[in-house]
C-alpha cells in the first residue's frame, strides 16, 4: 500500500518508514529539512517537504492514490519543566495538525491511523485498566484525547476508516528520555520518583520499545484495524524496577528515592505525575486482534537491546564521558512538526 506518514523523523517515524518499506509498502515521509529527508530516504522512503500547520504544503507533499495516513506528529516540550507555551504549540501541532491533514486527505485515503498514550486513560485508583475504559486526561493528554475525538468524529462522516494505537511510555536507544535516564544514572543523578511522604510508594508503568510500537502499526494497517489499541509490554514496571535494573545494566549507583511532592520542584507537575501514578493495562486486545507480540516483551529485553547497541554505536561511551549525546524526538514525549 501507499502509506503517507508526518513525524516520520521521530523516533517512532523513523522506525515506521524502515518497517513498512521492508515489508513492501510505498511510504512518503513528511520532513522541514535536509536532515529530516536524509532519515526517510536512508529508510526506504520517499521524502516530501511539508509541514503540518501549513495545509498547502500537505497538498502538495500528499499524493493521490495514498491509500493509508499515519498521523503521528507532535511537539512535546523538551524542557524539563515545560511552560504553557510549550504544552500549547504541542495541541496545536497535534489537533490542528489533524485537521489539516484529514482536511487534504485524498479519495484513495482508506486508512487513518493515529498514536496515542495509555496514560489518557489511567484510573484515579491506580486500578488496572484496558480500551474500554473511561478516560481521565490532564494537561499533558488534553490534545491526544481530542486527536482520539476528532479522528473518530471525521471517520463517522467519512469514508475512510480510523484506528487508534495507545502507546506505553516509549524506550528507545535514540530515544529523548531513554538517554537522559542513562546518562543522569551514569552521573549518579535519577532518584526514583515514589508516592507518598516518604516517596516509598511504587507506581506501576505500562511501557513499549519504539519498536515494537512501529510493528504494532504495521500490523494495523495490513490487518485493516478500527477502533482502539493498547500497545505496551507484557507486563508492567515500577520506576524503581526500571532504574535499577538500567543502573545494573550500565554499572552505575544504584538510584536513590525522592517522593513526587519534592520532585515537582525539580521536574514540573506533570513529570512527577506521570512516575507516581499507576498506568498498568494490558495488549490482550493487539495480540489477540492483530496477531502483534512484542520483540522486547518486558523492560529486562528492552534494557539489554539498549544497551547492546550503545556499546556497538559508541553512544555508551559518550554518555560516560561529557559529550552531548544528540537524542532523536520521539512522540510521546516529537518534537518534529514534518
């Protein structure tokens, strides 16, 4: 199929482009510049200037007789303790840019997917949950779910059909937040982050490898999914799991604990949310619909790939050092407009 793709530079993009294309699909891949076109066109895709928030550009960049969109631009604030602004020019890229682009969508269009986060839907008890379940969004989700709304609204009163894919927290070797853990942890700087007083209480995470999220969408569209997807590990991790088992694997401290209402100072409100409290859910619904299980199925996998390949790239050594690692946005938490 002819899939189109924005965010294609992110580092769920980049992995939707390189797996479509291996499994024979003609993918376009929106970029704003040479490196973004270097990325899509070293992948096996078709790289075509344009951005989101300018809807002339999708027409020129979207061609007739694409059969399936991929939605999956953002702009989620790099800052540790991201501003109104920041958050602001994240709903617009998302929702706005939706618009735009389901506004320019051509007839071929069959298909439209969109990623999403579990964390939209997490329960004020900390109860597990699944795609069924209400949805409680916050400042940081407030976009996702009216991205969710507005795909499924056009969808009603279209002719093409939508699929929601709900992502765990992404890892990634290139990930933003993947090397700011392993450096931080390195450098003997990532508390964990616990509930309560005392920061004693553990949340559980619901998490995916940016692999594994791209595979998700790849078996979306060739089974010609609708509705909503939970795209995550087999099984949930806490934050203090997650960070000792990184530190084992990188040889550094072993984190200490700091309690969320002491973090809020440090990393904003809505990152010491996002760490004390609980979004565990399941992928029975994927696995069982889309015949998808995950190469990395939990945290341990996911870990050693990353590490395995920080030591093949070099980037271990960087992080061990006080070179700059450049990390590649990702999309919950891109920074890419393209």
């Amino acid at each position: 199929m002819r899939v189109f793709i924005t965010g294609a530079t992110g580092v769920l993009g980049r992995r939707l482009v390189e797996q479509l294309t291996t499994h024979g699909h003609d993918v376009v891949g929106l970029v704003r510049d040479a490196d973004g076109e270097a990325a899509v066109a070293d992948r096996g895709g078709t790289p075509r200037y344009g951005d989101v928030l300018e809807p002339d550009s999708l027409d020129a960049a979207m061609d007739d007789g694409t059969e399936v969109v991929i939605h999956a631009a953002t702009a989620i604030p790099a800052s540790t303790k991201p501003s109104e602004e920041e958050w602001a020019h994240n709903d617009r890229v998302r929702t706005e840019g939706a618009k735009n682009v389901l506004s320019t969508l051509p007839d071929s269009v069959g298909h439209v997917l969109v990623p999403s986060v579990v964390w939209l839907a997490r329960q004020p008890d900390g109860a597990a949950f699944d795609e069924t379940a209400e949805r409680h969004p916050d400042r940081a989700t407030r976009s996702a779910a009216e991205l969710e709304d507005l795909l499924l609204d056009r969808a009603a009163e279209s002719t093409f059909e939508a699929a929601i894919l709900r992502c765990g927290f992404f890892y990634a070797p290139d990930a933003r937040d993947t090397l700011t853990w392993g450096k931080q942890l390195l450098e003997g700087d990532l508390p964990i982050v616990g509930g309560g007083l005392l920061g004693r209480r553990d949340a559980e995470l619901s998490l995916v490898h940016a692999v594994d999220a791209a595979r998700a969408f790849v078996a979306a569209i060739e089974q010609e999914a609708t509705g909503s997807y939970h795209i995550v590990d087999d099984e949930p991790v806490t934050p203090a799991t997650l960070f000792t088992a990184f530190a084992e694997r990188l040889d550094a401290p072993e984190p200490g604990r700091i309690p969320g209402w002491l973090a809020r100072f440090f990393i904003g409100k809505i990152a010491a949310e996002t760490m004390t409290h609980p979004m565990p859910t399941t992928n029975e619904k994927a696995t069982r619909e889309l015949g998808w299980e995950p190469a990395y199925p939990t945290y341990r996998e996911g870990l050693d790939q990353i590490i395995d390949q920080w030591e093949r790239d070099g980037t271990l050594a960087e992080l061990r050092s006080d070179t700059p690692v450049e990390a590649v946005p990702s999309v919950e938490p891109t920074v890419s407009t393209s």
